[in-house]
C-alpha cells in the first residue's frame, strides 16, 4: 500500500529593491501523514541576492549575521525540491508562496509541480466570519510559536490543521 503524505511548507521573504521581487531568507517544511505524524521536515535560513529590508528584519527577526555563511537560493532549491518531491503543499496564504517559489524555481531553471492547498482559503471558508490569519490562528487555539518564523509556522500550522480536522469531524462526521 503506497504512502500519502503531505508537505506543510513556509517561507519568509526580503523585497529586493532592485527588481522589486520577494527573495527567500528562510524556508521550512514537514513531511506529515493524514494522521498529522511528522515523518520528516527541512529548515534552512537562505541568503539572499540584497540586504534585508527593515521590515524583514523587524518582522521575523532575522538579521544579516544570521545569514552570512547560509546557502544561497539556488543551493536552497536543489534540496527543498529533493525534500519535497511531488508530494501536495499545504501552505497558509499559498498563492504568495508559491508565487514567490515558481519566481525562483524559474529564475534559476528548475521545475516545481507539485500542487498546493491553501490552509487560508480552507479554513475561511469554514469560519467565514472568523480572523484566520496564522498570527488569530494561533491565538485562538492557545498555539505558543514564534510568528514569522518559517519553523514555528509550519508547526503551528500542523496543530491548526489538527483543530480544524477535529471540528470538521464533530461537525460533518468522519468520512
């Protein structure tokens, strides 16, 4: 019997001035089953082609000497593409990631082809009148991770999609 599993991915990103496009400084992923065990997972801080931008640094706290002896992006995309395979992308507000992604896998000709699901969309679409941004997520679940940290956000994620999962069933039935 073959294996389903998921990736939940995040990526943090600095406007580069220069060309006005978002650039990668960290990605994060982990590798879960329908179950939500984690079976693997990949982290790396990456350095960027430009400086960070002020808000970059203030938001998730990252700064240049964090970044100074760190893969570049093109490293970066030959094993987050090793790690991800094909396997389906559960990333929270996936347009941006991927957009950010395809940018970069093109830029440096590599091919992404996986499909994504976009937590953002799902979960507003169960609680419409509800905030569902990850920082109201975590909140509202009572989730202590860091905000704007790839790492933290992908493991808070997976507890969200636990919760939801959860409510879903209580609502609708297991199926």
């Amino acid at each position: 019997m073959e294996k389903s599993f998921f990736i939940i991915l995040d990526i943090e990103t600095t406007r580069n001035p220069l060309t006005n496009k978002e650039e990668i400084v960290e990605v994060a992923c982990i590798r879960i089953n329908g179950a939500f065990k984690i079976f693997d997972e990949f982290h790396t801080l990456v350095k960027p082609p430009c400086s960070l931008s002020y808000i970059t640094k203030v938001k998730t706290g990252i700064n240049e000497n964090d970044l100074y002896n760190k893969p570049d992006v093109s490293n970066t995309l030959i094993s987050l593409s090793d790690f991800i395979k094909e396997d389906l992308i559960i990333a929270h507000n996936a347009k941006f990631d991927y957009k950010v992604l395809k940018e970069n896998f093109n830029r440096y000709n590599f091919n992404i082809k996986n499909d994504f699901i976009d937590s953002l969309s799902l979960l507003k679409s169960f609680s419409p009148n509800e905030k569902c941004s990850l920082t109201s997520l975590k909140e509202k679940f009572g989730i202590n991770k860091n905000n704007h940290r790839a790492l933290d956000d992908v493991h808070a994620l997976k507890e969200i999609l636990i919760f939801a999962n959860k409510s879903y069933i209580e609502r609708f039935g297991k199926h």
